[in-house]
C-alpha cells in the first residue's frame, strides 16, 4: 500500500499530509476532523473539498499533522496538503484540482511592522498644534 506524502500552507500554518488507499478516514494532529474542528461545519466543507472534486471521499485516508496560525488557516493548509498529496497520487487528479485553483498557494500573509509607525502601514496621527 503506497503512500503519498504532501505539504500544504497558508499564512503561517503548515500542515503535513500523508494520503493512502482506505476507507474515507481524516485523522488530523490524533484525532478525526469533526473533534478536531468542533462545530465548524464550513471550514469542515474547505478540508474535503478536493477529496469532493476527485470524488474519493470514501477511498482514501488521511493523516495529517498542522502546526502554526489559527484553525482556519490550518484547515486551508490541510486542504492545499490534500490537493497536493492527491495530485502526486495521479495526473487526472491534477487535470481536476487545477482549474479550482486548488494547487494553488495562497500567498497572502501579514505585512511586517516598519519602524516609525504604529502598524505595517498607520502613521502616527498628525497635530498641527
């Protein structure tokens, strides 16, 4: 039984993804998704999306640690892990997960604090007086 590997990350999170032929179990940091994200269904939605498009929800397994960010930005890792573990898997599941963008990184990340401001961008207030 063969088993594909993957990293998936956004912002600061980065998940590690290991997918194997199997029976639709999601494992993520010892325990399955519905305890490790409690209620929230939506995000729940973000994790199996690929597994939705390739249409191998109840095929295969996987196991995945996440680290860094908060829960959904490590959902959104996990899912990038996922898409990219499956396309390794095989190139239909490519040819499927590209045109959702998928396989995409989200680059997007917190800009840096620059000295003389109070934020990334905020200069301190103005007084005339």
């Amino acid at each position: 039984m063969e088993k594909f590997y993957a990293t998936g990350k956004r912002k600061t999170a980065i998940a590690k993804v290991w997918v194997k032929a199997g029976s639709g179990k999601i494992i993520v940091n010892g325990s399955d998704l519905n305890t490790w994200l409690g209620g929230h269904e939506a995000i729940k939605l973000k994790v199996v999306q690929p597994l939705l498009v390739t249409k191998q929800e109840q095929l295969v397994d996987i196991t995945a640690t996440t680290l860094g960010g908060g829960y959904n930005a490590q959902a959104e890792a996990l899912r990038h892990g996922i898409s990219r573990a499956l396309a390794a898997m095989s190139a239909d599941f490519r040819a499927l997960l590209k045109p959702q963008g998928l396989l995409t990184r989200d680059s997007r990340v917190v800009e840096r604090k620059k000295y003389g401001r109070r934020k990334a961008r905020r200069k301190p207030q103005f007084s005339k007086r």
